[in-house]
C-alpha cells in the first residue's frame, strides 16, 4: 500500500533497454524496502542517479542525543506558535519538540524554498497545519495546503516550496519515523486493498501525475543518515525523471476525507487512527457527531494508557474537554505514561447534551517514552500541569 501506479513514459517490460531520443540509455532507479522483498518503485533517469562530485558533513537540525527526560514527571503543553521566526525552510528550520528511538516530532512555520533532503532514515508524515505550497518530489510535485497528511516514503529526494502569494507561514508538524509509516493493516485486504469498513480509501489519495524532468549539474542534496547528516552534490538534477511506475511513493491525504466513527457511547482512540509507524500510531479527531446514549458523557473519561505517551497536536475548532487549559490553536499536549489523564474540570457535565464536537486534532500515540527537544524546552507553558487542580504552581 498504496496501489500500483505509472506515470510517464516507462518501457513495457522493467529491466530492459530504454533509449533517450539522442539514443543513450535512460538509467534505472529502484527504490524498494525491506530488502527487495516489499514495496518498491522504478525510476528513468536522464543521467545516472549514482553519479556524486562531492561530499561534506552537514549537521541536521534537533540532534536527538541533546532532547531531555520528561523529569520530573508531569504533562505538558507546548504552544509551537512561539516558534515562529523569519527566513526558515521546512527542513533546516525544523525545531524538535519530542522524539525517542523509534519517532522524531518537529514542528517549522516555514517561509523559504528548503533544500534539496532525502531522509534515509526512514518515512515522514508532515501534516500542514495552514498555509500552502508545492512538495517537488523525484516522482514528480504535489500541490499541499491546510489539513493536508503528506507521506514521503524512506530516501525520497524532496523539497518544500511555500506558496510566494501565501499570507502566512507554511505551518509544518512533521513526523519523522525510524522506519515506514502507512494505513493501518486491519483497513487493508489480505491483498492491500482498502476494506468498506475503512474510515478512508484509495480515492482519497493524491500522488504526483506527471514528473519534473528537470536538469541540473552539481546539485546539492541534504541527507539525514543514520551516522548523522552529508551534504552531496550529484552531477545530475535528482528530478531529472522521464518516467515511473510501483507502489512506493509520495502521496498526501487530506483530514477532512477522514470519515470518523461514533458510537452510542464515547469511542476510544483507535477509531481515529489514520496511519501507523514502528512503536507508534497517528490518529485523526475531525469534526463530528458525538454520543447518542440518552445517558452518555460526550467528552473522554480519564484514562491511563500505561503502555504509550500520548501528543495531541490541536489544530482547528474548539477542543472541548480542554477549555480552561490554556490549550489554542498550534499547542501541542504530552501526557505521559505514569500519569491518568482526562478531560479539565466541569468539562464532562458541559459536554452532556452536546450532539457535535467542532474540533480537529491530530495524536500521536508512541509506545515508548519521549524526550523533550530544544522546540519544546523553548515553547513550553509551565502552568499546565497543574490546571486540573486550579493551582498555578508546581
């Protein structure tokens, strides 16, 4: 997953001769995963993909090795607006909020082109919080705004082009994972394809229609390594693509496509998961129709999920069972495991009688701990943890 796909010009058989119109060979890229065993897609370069000039160190930005303990232990509130600076990209000026050894979270209002970047780490989901541009792929560009989910598999060479006309920042929450994130597996086919019972389909998703075919000589790209960061300058542009076809590659899905399920009484979590990744899952709470037991309690009851750290990204509407928080547009709460956590003070018996909750969130949930990054150390509110006491101290 996703579905097979072809776009430009391709030959008919794979592996086989396929002439430029000067007579040369294209030159074939594979990209796969899991060691030719999985997904994979097929490449027609211009130039050959292999060919580099140069290469230097390049330090990425939020090293995972200075993140700090969630110690002593609490929940938090960071409120990523207060990051907002001038001149950033959506991959240099990206500020790390959270992350452990399996998921980095980050968070950029980016204004500039960024460079050329290839993560070979492994996937990013970048959810747009506002604003819109164009992410200009290998496998050709996408057009992405407000609520849009872009995923962009292990390695894909990229870059984020904010909107010029735009009145604000390209606002990115970026979702950086050790391995490869997609649709939940109980939403597919013993064969991949997406079940009736899903909250989203196929025809949800949009992927590049037609490559770049750009050209270029000594093109500079930024790589994020599992040794740390290089700077590598190719001999020929990486978007100089006349054709591809496979199953692996970049593609965006919009929030307001996710079809939300509700039940009598209040649902769990997993009702809204979207995407899941190694040691973590994505989840999506979109406007909606709530309870409709004569005596259900529409907001979330307290909780313990004692296996997994919970991140709710707010991004839209009124979060009800957070009213009185501190909690606005652009925050971004952790409640950690060790800690019960639920709805603030009165926010059950207001929700009672409610029928539809305006708000929209994106969570994630990761099975193990998270460290708190140079973003979130700069961003935090410090009176959060103690707003369901009506204290303002620690």
């Amino acid at each position: 997953m996703p579905f097979y796909r072809a776009v430009g010009e391709i030959p008919r058989k794979r592996h086989t001769q396929f002439r430029r119109p000067d007579g040369a060979l294209y030159s074939e890229e594979l990209m796969g995963v899991e060691g030719f065993s999985s997904d994979s897609a097929l490449l027609y370069h211009h130039g050959l993909p292999t060919a580099i000039v140069d290469s230097a160190e390049w330090e990425p930005p939020g090293p995972i090795t200075e993140a700090v303990a969630n110690r002593p232990l609490k929940p938090r509130h960071f409120m990523t607006h207060k990051l907002d600076g001038s001149g950033l990209d959506a991959v240099t000026g990206r500020h790390l909020l959270l992350g452990n050894g399996d998921v980095r979270l980050s968070y950029v209002a980016a204004t500039e082109t960024s460079p050329l970047y290839r993560n070979a780490i492994g996937d990013e989901c970048v959810y747009v919080e506002s604003g819109s541009g164009v992410v200009e792929t290998s496998f050709g560009a996408l057009e992405v705004g407000q609520g849009d989910y872009v995923i962009l598999p292990t390695s894909t060479i990229h870059r984020w082009v904010p909107s010029p006309s735009a009145s604000e920042p390209l606002r990115l929450f970026v979702i950086e994972a050790t391995g490869h994130i997609g649709p939940p597996k109980r939403y597919l086919s013993a064969k991949g394809q997406f079940l009736e019972s899903s909250p989203y389909c196929e025809r949800d998703l949009r992927s590049p229609s037609e490559p770049l075919s750009a050209q270029g000589e000594d093109v500079e790209v930024f790589v994020r390594h599992r040794a740390g960061g290089t700077k590598l300058t190719y001999a020929h542009h990486p978007f100089d693509v006349v054709g591809w076809d496979g199953c692996l590659y970049p593609y965006a899905f919009n929030i307001a496509d996710f079809e939300p399920l509700t039940g009598r009484v209040h649902q769990p979590p997993p009702v809204h998961q979207t995407f899941e990744g190694p040691n973590f899952v994505i989840c999506s709470f979109v406007p909606r129709k709530v309870d409709y037991h004569p005596l259900s309690i529409p907001v979330p009851y307290n909780h313990h999920n004692v296996d997994s750290d919970e991140v709710l990204f707010y991004t839209g509407g009124n979060y009800e069972a957070r009213r009185g928080s501190g909690i606005g547009q652009g925050s971004i709460s952790l409640h950690p495991s060790g800690l019960t956590h639920g709805p603030q003070p009165g926010a059950a018996e207001r929700s009672i009688g409610a029928e539809f909750f305006d708000e929209l969130a994106v969570m994630v949930d990761t099975f193990r701990p998270l460290e708190i990054g140079e973003g979130g150390v700069a961003c935090e509110d410090p009176a959060y943890a103690w707003t369901w006491s009506g204290r303002h101290g620690g």
